[in-house]
C-alpha cells in the first residue's frame, strides 16, 4: 500500500465515522472516573461523556477547576453517584447544569447497598444488610457511596445510563442499550476472572485506608480486619490510630494498603514496628487509562494488589 493509499483510506474511514456519529449526541458530563468508564461504554462509537473529579483526587472534598465547572455547564445530562460521595456536588450541578436531568446512581432501582460500617475493627462487627434500592427518595442517604466496586452495580448501573440516554437521545437509543448488554456481558465475564484471581487471598487479613471497599468485600468474599479511616475519609484521631494498631496485633494483620488520593502518614504510623507489609489500592484507578476499558481494569487492580499481599 502506498502513502496516497494510507491516506486515501485515513480519509475514507474518518469520513464514515463522520458520517455514522450523530451530531445531536448529548453532552454528559459524570463525578468520578468509574461512572465515567460506564457511561463511555453506554456511548461507545457515538460521543465520549466528560469527568468532573480528575484522577488522583478525593471525591470526599474536592474543589472544582473552571474547565471541570465547565463540563456541567454544557451538560445536557447528568450522571453522578450521589451526595453521599460528593456532597460539594450537588450545589454545584444544581447552580451550572440546572435544566439537565440529573441521575444519582445510588437511587437507581436495583442498586445493592450496604450500610456503613461502624467502628475500625469490620471482622467483629461485619452486619451486612442489603437492600434494593428504587424509590429515588433518598432512602440510600444512610449507605456507604462507595458501590461502584461492585460489578453487579455497574451492570445495573450500565442499563439505567442506556434507558436515559435512550430517552434523551431516541435517535441512538439502539446503539446505547446494545453498548449496555455488551458490557454487562464483558463486567460479568470480569467479575468471574477476578473471583479467580482472588481464590488465594480469601483469607488474608487486611487494613485499608479508608472504608471504601465493602462492596468488593461483600461481593467477593473477603473482608478487611479495619480502616484507618472512615468511609468519609475524613483524618482518623489519634484514638482510631491506637485502634487499628491494636486490631492489627491481634489478627495479625499481614497488609496495609494506602491510597494515593490520602496522605501516607497515618500508614507509615500503624505500619510501624509491626510486620505487616505495605500495599497500594486505589478504589478510583488513578493510574488507569480512562475510558470504556477502565472499568474492569479498576477492579483487575484493586485484586492484584490485594493477592500481591499474599505472596
Ligand atoms: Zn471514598
């Protein structure tokens, strides 16, 4: 093939593109990397949805760069987890995206949801209560955000961004629940790979940073022995400290994992003088590609960090 045939055919292939993308496409605009890895599966080959927390960032506090701001205010809609994630946000989608129709994914209706945890130690006090959420009241109010981490969320999740993009934008809407049902296929396809990859830390005991992974927990059968910190992520006090140094001596904790949105201190501190190793997860990717494959490579890491322990 020639150079003037490699571009005659840049130049063809661009131009059916062109050609199949639908202008009228809606600007979307999500919170956090992982709902925007969802949504831009749902629009695959049509548009690409914008991200207003930047990767590296706490969702817990966060403040807004113009170019961030702007992303809501050219939203058409709306995709978010919820205030219980990010309180700052809902003034914010209100204030600079006021006609879009907004969807807090935690009042979807089939939404597993789990409660808080309370105190440091999980492995003495683990109640799970699940329930379906649905009547879009905020009835979740009381729950822990981070349901993201797991799969059978997103799959929920990626049907309910294809019904309202659908409705939003009829013309696409076969495109948009196709993209879903090849997702879902694809995330339940993940979820049993990494069931596997995670046979061998089933029993391994670990201390997070913060309370953000009990929806992983819960659906892959494991459980951390504490959190440094609570699921608002807000500075553990030096009591909490004291805590889950003592829960680490007594389940003999063999992991603890940072986060690279928090400080290391307060790991460097209840590592120390202990045995247990120091381990990286990040339950928002920071260091993974953007995009409609993040998703289930979110979850691929936060398990191989986990099994990486056990070695
Ligand atoms: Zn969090």
């Amino acid at each position: 093939m020639s150079i003037r045939d490699v571009i005659l055919a840049a130049i063809l292939l661009s131009s059916t593109c062109v050609a199949s993308a639908k202008a009228d496409v809606p600007n979307v605009a999500t919170d956090i990397a992982p709902v925007h890895s969802l949504v831009a599966q749902v629009m695959e080959g049509l548009g690409a949805p914008g991200q207003v927390v930047r990767p590296g960032a706490s969702p817990h506090g966060y403040a807004m760069r113009p170019s961030e701001a702007r992303i809501l205010q050219e939203a058409d809609v709306v995709f978010w987890i919820g205030p219980q994630l990010t309180p700052w946000l809902g003034g914010a989608i209100a204030n600079l995206a006021p006609q879009a129709p907004v969807t807090a994914l935690l009042d979807a209706r089939g939404t597993t949801l789990l409660e808080f945890r309370t105190g440091v130690q999980f492995a003495a006090d683990d109640h799970e209560h699940e329930h379906e959420s649905g009547r879009g009241d905020q009835e979740s109010a009381q729950y822990d955000p981070h349901a993201w981490l797991d799969p059978q969320n997103a799959s929920v999740w990626l049907g309910v961004i294809a019904d309202e993009l659908g409705r939003i934008d009829p013309e696409n809407a076969e495109t948009y629940a196709a993209n879903a049902k090849a997702s879902q296929l694809r995330i339940a396809a993940a979820e049993a790979e990494i069931g596997e990859i995670l046979a061998p830390a089933k029993a391994l005991q670990f201390v997070v940073f913060h309370d953000a992974y009990h929806y992983f927990e819960s659906r892959f059968g494991l459980s951390a022995a504490a959190a440094i910190a609570a699921g608002d992520a807000s500075d553990p006090g030096p009591a909490r400290i004291e805590e889950v140094r003592q829960t680490m001596h007594d389940l003999n904790v063999a992991c603890v994992f940072s986060e690279p949105e928090f400080n290391p201190a307060f790991v460097a501190t209840v590592i120390e003088g202990t045995s247990a190793k120091a381990g990286l997860i990040d339950p928002l990717g920071a260091g993974i590609e953007a995009g409609p494959g993040f998703y289930s490579a979110l979850l691929r890491s936060v398990a191989d960090e986990l099994v990486k322990c056990v070695d």
